[in-house]
C-alpha cells in the first residue's frame, strides 16, 4: 500500500508539475516576459491607465484603502472609484518594497490568472477524468485572443475571472468533502471577484440557485448538496450583502467627489433604438467576433453544445444545471450590459465561465455516449492541434494590437510623453503641481506619464477652450502643450506665462492666470 501510495503522489506531483511547466511555456511562446515591461499602449490605453492611475495614487496619498483616486481632477481632489481596489493596493504596497515599477501590476494579474486556470485543469480533470482533455481544454480556454491580451495588462476583469475559477474549484471540492469550509472558501473567491467586477456575482448566484432548488426539494445529486441549510443560507447573504455595500458605497462616493466617468450601473438594450442595436450587433459579429476566440474553436464550440443539448440525459445532471443556469446568467449580463459591447472587448471576458461549463458539460455527455471515440486518438489529436492552432491565434492577435499601437489615437499621448516625467523632475516642477495637458483624449493617460494631477483637454474646439478657463480658475499650475501650435491660439496663449522648459514635441508653461 506505501509503495502504491508513493507512486500516486509522485504521478500527481509529475502530473501538476507539468501542467505548471505548460503555462510557463505558454507564456514564453505569447511573450509575455517581454510585454511585462511594457508601458501602458495600445487598446484601451484609456482604462489602463485609469487602473495604473489607482496604484499611483494610492501609492503617492498615504494608503488609505477607502479613499481611492486618479490623477484627473475632473471629480474632488480626484477621488472617485469603481472596482473594489484589493489589487491596485496591493501593488500599491508592492511598490513601497520594490520601488514604483509598473510591471508589477501586470505580474500580479498574470499569476492570478494562471493560477484560476491551474484550478480549473483541476476542475476538468475531476469531472472528466482524463489527463490529456484536461490539459487541452484549459488552454483552449485560456485562448481567447481577448483574454490573452488583458492577463498580462493592467486591467482587473482578468483577475476577476482568474478569482472565479479558484471559488468554482473550491464548490466542487465542497461538494466532495461535504465541508462547510470549502464552501465559505469558495464564497469568499466568488465574493472577491465580484467585488471587482460585480458582474461575476452570476457565479455565485448560479451556486445559490442550486441552493434554492434543492430547497424546494429539486433533487440535483443522490446526495444533498447543502446539508446544512442555515450556515449556506448565512453565507450566500453575506456574500451578496458586501457585494451590494461595495456597489452603494461606490454610488455615494463617486457622488459626493462629484465623479460621473466611471460606470456604476447597467448600460441596458431597452434603451436602444432597433437601428442602434443592429450597429452593436455589427461590432460585435464583424469585429470583436474574430477577437474572442479561434473561429475553428468557436466551431467546436457550438458542435458540442449542440450535441450536450441532443444527448442532455447522458450528462451529469448538477453539471447540466450549472451550465445552463450560467448560461441564462450570462445572457442576463449580455443584455444588461449590451451598449459596452460595442466598443470594450474585455467585457466579454465576463462570460467565459458560461463558455468553459457548456462545453465541459458536452464533453462529458460525448464520453458517457461514446467512450470509445472519446479516448481515440483520433479525437485526443484532433483537439490538441485545436489548442495549438488557438492558442498561436491568440499569439497573432496579441502581435497585431501591440504593432498598431501608433494607430490609436488614445495611446498616442503615450508616445509623446514617454520621459517627461523625468525631465519634469529634473525640471525642479513640484510632484503636486496641477496640469492642463492640451491635447489629450484620455481623462488620466497623460497626467499618470507625468505622474502628476490635473485635467486634459480633448482638442481646442470652443466648448473645449471654454473648459480650459475652467481648470485655470480651478487652480492649475501648468500648461502642457503637445503642440507649439497650440501657443498661437488666443484662447491658449492669454494664460501662458513663462516658459518652463521644451522637451521634443511639447512645451511647458507656468500659468499665467492674471
């Protein structure tokens, strides 16, 4: 029996360390140990600074966890918020031992992310029983183009997942062990993510319909799956009481701040006209579409869920459930959130859970149905050339965002301000002094590469050069223009006192506000 015991946890050590060893070469293969020491670039350039805007402030204004801020001085003092912040203040915190690195925000991401994936090969691997599909299915997963792109940037929705997957890991492994532990385990990752994001709380809420229906007497599995009823029913209300206290307290606070950019609530269908729903639904299908996934994954995709639908008896029937009421979740979310569709990819990562059950769910109809022709060979190829092909998809697109980054117009500031933060420093120009940089079309892009506060103007438009008086009036110290040309303008050069300093294409001046 020793001998037996020794071989198996060295099959399982062999076995997981292999799997680790996977994401460590799949992550060379995206090169990711190059675009971890890239500055902020490319598509929503916007939001990543936005979050890289978070961890600075933090960073610069004492660590106070409940008084989150940007560099844009549009709200009081800059503070406003969104997501709950856990990861921004603990980069935050990193950056007081490390020094203020900004790769370590992306760091941070990637090890969250891979670890949900880790546990979710955990996750395939206990439902289906097989090493190789588990292996396989994970990386397929892990392939969407958007999803590669976003684990190693600056955004939180990534982490959410990544979050996600670890609560999903530990409600099955309850399952198993029929603690209560596990299942607090799984609500406190499931509560995390959607805290970050709070359209990941259709994971829990899809645990806490399986709840609800064995309740009411719904027999799920052979066994109960909630034994103990209060303790479940106390959870499930503690996590959706801190997730609905994090959403009120960020209303009251964007409000008293006087913050109206970020999104805090739905941004729903009904409140389109027809005409502007077929547009979204043009982006969606002839743009971002080719974004998400592999189309030949995508094809796969709907072969097996039409399959897991056809043969729905061989499933496992609390899997069947899981899937489908993730499924309704998400188209939920879908329409809720339809007009973000348009122009922010990231929002479908969001429904990746849906996509993993579905097809997990299949897959285990196609093994109880035909056991043969699921450990062919045959089979076993076909889907790791699948991966392959995915994941080098993924690999292409991940190329093509970073080589048009010139073409964004959002990014462009970017470029512009590469060092300027150095040479203002140089400059003796006080870390607290307030900008007007002139022109930017982000709210925190070019105030987070000057690491200092103060507002941006879009272009020199009236109703722009109106707002420009404003922020004068408000208290700005400088002027930064990305223009010379911009000095000419009489609108602009009534308030430009002295020269401060050129630097490539930009000029700084200290403002003169008469």
């Amino acid at each position: 029996m020793k001998i037996k015991s020794i071989i198996s946890q060295n099959k399982l050590f062999f076995q997981v360390s292999f799997v680790w060893l996977l994401f460590i070469v799949v992550a060379f293969f995206l090169e990711y140990h190059k675009i971890l020491f890239y500055r902020p670039q490319g598509i929503h350039f916007t939001r990543q600074t936005d979050s890289l805007s978070f961890v600075a402030n933090y960073y610069r204004h004492g660590m106070n966890f409940f008084e989150p801020r940007v560099f844009s001085l549009n709200s009081i003092d800059g503070k406003a918020t969104c997501e709950f912040p856990l990861i921004y203040y603990f980069t935050a915190l990193l950056y007081h031992i490390f020094g203020e690195k900004e790769f370590l925000l992306r760091l941070v991401n990637v090890l969250i992310v891979f670890t949900g994936f880790f546990f979710l090969y955990k996750i395939i691997l206990e439902i289906l029983k097989d090493y190789f599909y588990a292996v396989c299915l994970t990386f397929i997963f892990f392939s969407s183009s958007v999803l590669i792109y976003y684990t190693n940037n600056f955004l939180p929705d990534p982490a959410a997942l990544g979050f996600t997957l670890i609560g999903w890991w530990s409600f099955f492994k309850f399952i198993r062990s029929e603690k209560n532990r596990d299942l607090y385990v799984s609500l406190s990752f499931f509560t995390l993510a959607s805290l970050i994001k709070v359209t990941y709380l259709i994971n829990p809420l899809t645990i806490f319909s399986l709840f609800l229906l064995e309740t009411f007497k719904f027999k799920i599995t052979e066994k109960n799956i909630f034994k103990s009823k209060t303790p479940a029913a106390i959870s499930f209300s503690i996590c959706i009481l801190l997730v609905f206290s994090w959403n009120m307290f960020v209303r009251k606070y964007n409000s008293v701040n006087n913050d109206y950019y970020f999104l805090t609530g739905i941004c729903p269908i009904w409140k389109l006209s027809k005409q502007e729903i077929a547009v979204i639904w043009d982006y969606i299908i002839r743009y971002w579409y080719t974004k998400y996934y592999f189309q030949s994954t995508f094809h796969a995709f709907y072969i097996l869920v039409i399959f897991g639908l056809i043969f729905i008896r061989k499933s496992s029937r609390l899997l069947a459930l899981v899937a489908y009421i993730l499924f309704a979740g998400s188209l939920c979310y879908f329409v809720l959130f339809y007009i973000q569709f348009r122009d922010h990819d990231y929002y479908f990562i969001a429904l990746i859970p849906a996509i993993i059950f579905l097809i997990v769910n299949a897959f285990l109809t196609f093994k109880n149905k035909f056991p043969k022709v699921f450990n062919s060979i045959f089979i076993k190829a076909a889907f790791l050339l699948l991966a392959v092909l995915s994941l080098n998809y993924g690999k292409l697109n991940l190329q093509r965002r970073y080589n048009d980054n010139n073409g964004d117009k959002f990014a462009k500031i970017g470029i512009v301000l590469k060092d300027t933060r150095k040479y203002l420093d140089s400059s003796g120009i006080s870390a607290d002094a307030k900008f007007i940089v002139v022109t930017d079309y982000t709210p925190n892009g070019s105030l987070y590469f000057l690491n200092r506060p103060g507002w941006t103007i879009q272009d020199t438009a009236k109703e722009a050069l109106k707002r420009f008086e404003e922020c004068v009036k408000s208290g700005a110290d400088y002027v930064l223009l990305t223009d010379k040309a911009y000095a000419e303008n009489p609108d602009i050069s009534k308030y430009l006192g002295e020269l401060k300093g050129k630097y490539n294409s930009i000029l700084v001046y200290k403002i003169n506000a008469h």
